[in-house]
C-alpha cells in the first residue's frame, strides 16, 4: 500500500512538472532582421543588427512574449533594394516570420514595404521613409520624421536669432525630401530660404556650389546628407573659411560620424534622439530611463556605447513584442492592429501612441539637437 501512495505522489510532482513545463515550452517566436552588412550602409546595418539581438535576449530574460521565446532570424540586404526585397520575401516564405524590423535608407525602405503589403507581414522599419497608411497599411516607422528633425532645428535657430537658411541638397529623393520639409516649416519659425544649391553624394569637392551660397549671406546651411556626404560640405566650409553652422541629417547621430568630422571646425548641427545625450535629458523624462537601462547591457555586451541606430531597432523589436502581448497572436492581421493600438509606450526614440492613420507615432519634442566638440556630442548653448 505504501508504495502505490508513493508511486501516486511521484506520479503527482511529475504532472505538476510537466503542466509547468520549461521556459519555452511552446513553440518560439519568429522575428525577421533585414540588416545592411555589407554594401555602403554597412557602417550603420552593424549597430542596428547588435541592438536587435540584444533587445530580443533582453525580452526572452525577461520571460519572453506570453510564456514564448522570441528567435531572431536577420539576413544582409547588402545595401540594395533588390536584395531587400530578396530577403524580406524569404524571411515572410521560407522562414515563416511573424513580423520583421529593418532597414538602413528610403530605398531599402521602400523595397521591403512593398513585400510587407503584398504579404501582410506587421514590418518596422527605420529609415527617413515616410510611412503613408493609406499605402502601407503594415508598415511602422521608429525612425522620427525629417519634419521633426527640421522642426527641433528650427526652434534653435529662431532662439538664436538664424532667419536666413541655405540648402546644400543632395539630387535625387533623399534631397527632395529634406527640400521639402526645410520650405514646409520655415515661415512658422521666421526663417527665409535665401537659395538652394544641388550636388552628387559621389562628388569629391563641393566648394563650387558653397561659393555660390556665399553670395547668398546665409546665416546657416542645411544639407540632408548622412556620412562622407555630409564630412565633405563640412572640411569644404572650413577650407573656404565659413563661419556659419552646418545642419545635417539625423542619420549622422552616431560614433561613426563624430570620427568623420573629428578635424572639422566648422560646427555640425545634428538633430537627434535622446539616446545620443542620456545626461543632459532632466530625471523626470521617463525616455530617460529606457535609455539608460538598455545602454548599460549594450556597454557591457559590445564595449560601446548605443546610439541613434540602436535605439531604433531596439524600439522596433520592443514594439513588436507589445503588439503580441496585446493581440495573444500572431495572425499578422491582429498583430498589425495590436500595434496600431499600442498608447504611450516609452521607448528610446520618444513615447509612441499609434493610430490608424500615424505609424510613427512620435513627436518633435521626442528629439533634441547636438553639435561636435571635441570630439564629443554636446547640446548647444
């Protein structure tokens, strides 16, 4: 009789065992990683890939996403559209992802939404790509607008008394684009375009189209360029001896570019995230927080600290595992309108509220606006 009883006691711890199972008992979660590692984006693809695997072994130390674990699975586009459009369509057949984050420029951007459309696959993206719902009902965007960076440059220049703008724009789209943001907000802050100038990004010397800005007497130039580009206009300024500030893309907000502009005296304005200044943000910004937090494991992890491309594959994935916390699915269908719905969730870009119509869903005052100084990014004063 005792060995039935015990028998039946073994048996009951061993139910119990196996009722509550592993961590991961259930089968994980497929996330896709379109990444540029090679190619010419592949100074950024390498941040971008690092902050994802972290944020998703930050989530499964956490407990993962409703008692599942969440797997990376990331592919180089190799810095081309036609890759990313491979991949991504690879990642949605083959590996069968939920959801997929993204991207380095508005070319690899637009490839990857028209996979994510076509398939229905929620995707985050992150790049200067402007996100129209009535087009890409699947498509987020972590990275903030080329409007609010204008818009976070322009408040400094109205304090500072800068009315008189120059354009030093780059042909093709990504100029169009900061074209049109730099004219669709100048008249709010009191600024006059006094002109604009156009260049090849592959040029090797621009100092032709700054001596005809020059003639212009602006009191401040505006290239939307991210990288060499945007060193080039700056060693050329120093070299024809200007001494106005040069406003460049948000997508400079990175060690990379620091080490770019380290022997330029010409000062660099950079509309940013808050991620790049942690210590100049007040205690009660609850970005703050994030931020710090996810800094520490990213030092401890890779020996450097995050930046600007961190933070926006890191808001990527965390949004991603909210909208699966919400919708209990992974029916991309539920999956997108869990994200949509998603309310003042605090990331490292800003504090997201999405609707149906914005899938941004940060705002202006999410970014501040550094500039270089002794090789270290500073808020201007």
């Amino acid at each position: 009789m005792k060995k039935f009883v015990f028998f039946g006691f073994v048996l009951m711890v061993f139910i119990a065992l196996v009722a509550a199972g592993p961590a991961w008992s259930k089968e994980p979660i497929k996330i896709g990683g379109i990444f540029s590692l090679t190619g010419y984006l592949s100074w950024l693809g390498e941040y971008k890939k690092k902050a994802a695997e972290l944020k998703v072994e930050m989530i499964n130390q956490a407990g993962g996403v409703n008692g599942q674990q969440l797997v990376l699975i990331s592919y180089d586009d190799n810095s081309s559209p036609e890759q990313a459009s491979k991949v991504a369509q690879r990642l949605i057949s083959k590996d069968q992802v939920v959801a997929m984050a993204g991207t380095a420029s508005v070319p690899l951007s637009g490839a990857v939404a028209s996979m994510a459309n076509r398939y229905k696959i929620p995707t985050i993206i992150n790049s200067g790509y402007a996100v129209d719902t009535s087009k890409d009902p699947y498509l987020f965007n972590t990275s903030h607008k080329t409007d609010f960076a204008v818009i976070t440059a322009y408040k400094v220049f109205q304090k500072k008394g800068i009315k008189k703008l120059a354009l030093l724009m780059p042909i093709g789209p990504l100029g169009e684009i900061g074209g049109t943001a730099a004219r669709k907000y100048a008249a709010d802050y009191g600024i006059t375009i006094v002109g604009e100038e156009k260049f090849d990004v592959k040029a090797a010397d621009v100092t032709a189209q700054l001596a005809k800005i020059r003639n212009m007497n602006p009191q401040a130039i505006f290239a939307f360029v991210t990288g060499e580009p945007a060193a080039l206009i700056g060693r050329n300024m120093d070299q024809l001896s200007f001494k106005v500030p040069l406003l460049v893309s948000h997508g400079n907000a990175n060690p990379g570019f620091l080490k770019l502009v380290s022997n330029v005296r010409t000062q660099m304005l950079v509309p940013s995230g808050k991620v790049m200044k942690p210590e100049a943000l007040p205690d009660s910004d609850p970005i703050k927080k994030v931020i710090v937090e996810f800094n520490k494991k990213h030092m401890t992890k890779y020996k450097e600290p995050a930046n600007y491309f961190s933070a926006e594959l890191a808001d990527a994935i965390g949004l991603i595992a909210e909208g699966l916390r919400i919708s209990g699915s992974t029916d991309p269908v539920k999956l997108r309108d869990a994200i949509e719905s998603i309310k003042n969730f605090v990331g490292m870009q800003g504090i997201y509220t999405f609707t149906p119509k914005d899938h941004h869903g940060t705002r202006p005052d999410d970014m501040i606006l550094l500039t270089v100084k002794a090789g270290k990014w500073e808020v201007p004063k």
